[in-house]
C-alpha cells in the first residue's frame, strides 16, 4: 500500500515509513492510504459472519501487503487481541458496542496494541531500543503504556500533569515496571506536551537514542479501529432481521468523538464494504464538529472541560483526514451530528439506565441520547422544517440521506460504548445512585503500589533525567 499526506498530495510513502514517522514533519500533514480496498462480498456476506480476528486480518492485509507477511501478521493479530468487541442488544432497534474489553476498559487498547506491535515488528532487527515519549490526559498514556508493556525493542516513557487526572486513571499509568514508566510533571497537560515536543526537536538527544512518538494520528491506530466496525456491522446485518423483524434494516452507527479518530476509523471500514448507511458524530460542549456541519465554517477553539473528558477536544485533528477524504457536502450526506453538556449527559446516563438497566459510561451516554433522539422524532421534526439553533445542545440541524430510514423505521443503531463506566465512576455515581461494579483488571491495578517519578516543569531537567536514566 502506498501512502500520501493530507497536505501533499505527491506525497508516496510505505507503511513502515508512515508509521515509524507518525506524521510528515516536512507539512505537518497525517499520512492517508491511497486506496481503501474492499472486502470481497462473499466474505461480507457470510452468515454467521467472520470472527473478529479473521476480519481483523482480512482489512489489516492489504494495508501492509509486501511489507509484513501473513504468519507475521497473523501473529501481530493474535498478540494484540486476546479480548473482542462484543454486540449487546438495548432494545428493539438499538445495540451497544462494548469496546472496554481490553486491559485498560477503553476503546483505545485496539489501536494502541497493533501499533505497539507494528513498531516492533520493524524495529526487529533494531540494535538499540525505540524510546517512545507520550504526553497524556488521561486515557491514551494507560493504554499506550499497557500495549507497549514487554514488547520486546521498545521503551515508553509518559509525562502526565500532577494532580490533573483521576485516581484511577493515575493508577493505570503509574504502576508499570520494567520498560514502561510515567514521569508527574509538576505542570499542565500543555506543559507535557511542550516538554516532549523539544525533545523531538533536540538534536542533542536525537543523536544518543531514537525517539518515536505513540500519538492518536499514527495510522497504525486508525487502521485496526476500523476491525470493529465491520465486524459489529456484520453482526448486526446478521442478527437484526431475527431481533426486529425488518427484512434489512440500515445499520447506522454512533460514534462519541473528540479528536475524530475512531470516525474516520468508522469511514474507512465504510469503505472497504462494511454495511453501514450512515454515521452519527455524537461529541459535548466541545462542539467544533456539529458547528461545522451546521454552518460550513470549521473553527478549531480552546478546549472546555466536561464529564466526557477524553472528547475535550476543541481542534480535533482527524478533521484533516475527513476533508482529505470527503466533500463538505458528503460529510453532510453521510453524518447526522449531535451535542449534550454536562446536565445533558448526567441525564443521558441516568435515562439510558432507567429504560434498559445497561450503566453507560458519559462518552457513550451521549451516543446513547443521541441515537433516542433521532429515532424518536427529532429527526423527522427536522426533515418537516422545525429549526434547531445549533449552539443548543441536541440535533445539529442537517439531514443526512438516510433520515427517510430513521423516519419510517427502518433502521437499527450501534452505539459505541467507548470506555467502561468504573472509570467514571464520580458522574454514574451522582447520576444513577449507585456505583458501577469495578472489572477485576481495574480493582488489580488500584492495589499495585505507584511508581510515578515526580518531574520539575522544565525542559533542562527532563532532559537530564532522559540523558541519565534511558
Ligand atoms: C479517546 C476517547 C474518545 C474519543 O475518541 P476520538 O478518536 O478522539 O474521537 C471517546 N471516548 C473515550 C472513552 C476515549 O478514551
């Protein structure tokens, strides 16, 4: 597979190139496939469906084609999912996507674990270690740090704000040994940020180690998201006409978003044949996506602070892939769009429990009213003329080509349950009067002692400490 920039269309790179590299640091452009292949038909339409890791194969193959083997592949596969999605039906037309059945309970685990993988299946032959730096807020450092844990060649080193993170989260990135560790920086996440942005640029310490990046616009991350999709589609294709009687009702999927990774994700499964019609882009008050497709002005803005607090994302920067790959005018077509703030999806959590008994986290509390919504008359409200003011929160005011779908009851929804609610236990709490029980693999983790290393905010003693302790 060749691959181009977002920016620079002339642009041919392999994919070891483009993962080794992260991004094109001569345009500051993300790298892209040239092509999305499609899955052949009679895979698409076996009944039962492929497993997971048969389909994650199947779409990985093409993307790495003369570049990786197939047993080798086969193995990255196997290595990096030992867990699956799972498909759990709510109601008669909706079904959740559990994405928290890897080690650190978030959708992360799928892109991190294949790209932790990937690097080192090309660092192989490798003589030194591949240092990754990552600044987190949260949720991508556990994840990267887990994926990255033991795999032979590489050494992961994250900087996280002190005292800006919860409890649990802290947990999942301080306890690592051996090749995985996090530094407190005595700082803001920016402040992280910064300190691994100069390190990249210091030639100093470019010529003692070989630095990488783990960061969300990797394709490598993009690209095994997109599994899921196809494989909870076909699911759905499969077992909607027994659940709901429709002969083939369309299948749309709802996706809670803030850098719009996991959608673009959504778009390439699309794609490459997965049956899904459409795509709602359900985010909170950081609603640079809705307004965009309200308005056709993208305005990137400061972030602000919500309970869904891994979709504070106020520039997200897969918008640059969606408009490498789709007209304003298709996005339009092809994207219902949605937004809640903090009482919304308080609300949203309270209500999805009270009418299913399911306890969703608050990133999928939003997908989850979105998807109530839509189905249950805002949508036709819109298509029969009745405006919505955009900068309140609900249904951005666009209609998709399959509202007819929606509106004549044709179709089902996958809503995408990004992380598992113990994470967030504080706002299940306070919203459904109860805790949500703690999957084992989090309680073990609570135990385990922390070994954060604690770091001035400054580039001159992270770099020290780099120089001394790598
Ligand atoms: C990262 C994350 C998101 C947002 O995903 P993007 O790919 O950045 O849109 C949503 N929910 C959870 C729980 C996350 O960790």
């Amino acid at each position: 597979m060749i691959y181009t920039d977002t920016r620079d269309s002339s642009v041919k790179v392999n994919f070891e190139t483009a993962v080794m590299n992260g991004m094109n640091s001569k345009t500051g452009g993300l790298y892209i496939p040239t092509s999305f292949p499609k899955l052949s038909e009679s895979f698409i339409n076996k009944n039962p469906e492929p497993s997971f890791r048969d389909i994650a194969f199947n779409m990985a193959k093409p993307y790495v084609e003369g570049e990786i083997p197939d047993e080798d592949l086969m193995q990255i596969i196997q290595d990096a999912y030992p867990f699956t999605p799972k498909v759990v039906p709510l109601d008669n037309n909706s079904y959740i996507l559990e994405l928290f059945h890897g080690p650190t309970c978030a959708f992360k685990d799928f892109g991190a674990r294949f790209m932790a993988r990937v690097m080192s299946y090309f660092n192989r032959n490798g003589k030194d270690a591949l240092h990754i730096l990552v600044a987190t807020s949260g949720d991508t450092g556990s994840a990267v740090g887990s994926a990255f844990h033991n795999v032979p060649g590489l050494d992961v080193t994250i900087l996280y704000p002190e005292g800006k993170i919860s409890k649990i989260q802290e947990k999942q990135l301080s306890t690592f040994t051996g090749n995985v560790r996090a530094l407190k920086v005595k700082g803001t996440f920016d402040d992280c940020q910064r300190l691994v942005k100069t390190a990249f640029t210091d030639d100093e310490l470019r010529s003692k180690f070989r630095l990488s990046s783990a960061n969300s616009i990797n394709i490598s991350r993009l690209l095994p998201q997109s599994f899921y999709y196809m494989y909870s589609s076909l699911v759905v294709k499969n077992r909607a006409p027994l659940d709901t009687k429709l002969e083939a009702p369309s299948i749309i999927t709802i996706v809670p978003s803030g850098n719009f990774g996991n959608l673009t994700s959504g778009l390439i499964a699309r794609e490459m044949g997965a049956p899904i019609k459409g795509f709602v882009a359900a985010t909170n008050t950081n609603r640079t996506i809705p307004d965009w497709i309200a308005t056709g002005e993208y305005n990137a803005r400061p972030s602000v602070e919500t309970y869904a607090n891994a979709m504070d994302v106020g520039a997200p920067s897969n918008y640059e892939r969606i408009k490498a790959m789709y007209t304003y005018e298709q996005v339009k077509e092809l994207f219902a769009s949605y937004w809640l703030d903090n009482d919304g999806i308080k609300d949203a959590i309270q209500a999805c429990n009270e009418k299913t008994g399911y306890i969703i986290d608050p990133h999928g509390a939003i997908g989850y009213k979105a998807w109530v919504d839509i189905k249950n008359g805002e949508m036709s409200s819109l298509a029969s003329g009745i405006y919505h003011d955009f900068k309140k929160p609900g249904l951005t005011p666009n209609l998709p080509s399959w509202k007819d779908e929606v509106i004549n009851h044709n179709a089902v929804g996958i809503i995408l349950e990004t992380a598992h609610p113990a994470k967030f236990g504080g706002i299940v709490q306070d919203a459904i009067g109860r805790e949500s029980p703690i999957p084992e693999r989090l309680q073990e983790v609570m135990n385990l002692p922390d070994r954060a290393i604690p770091m001035e905010n400054s580039y001159e003693s992270f770099k020290d400490w780099l120089i001394n302790n790598l």
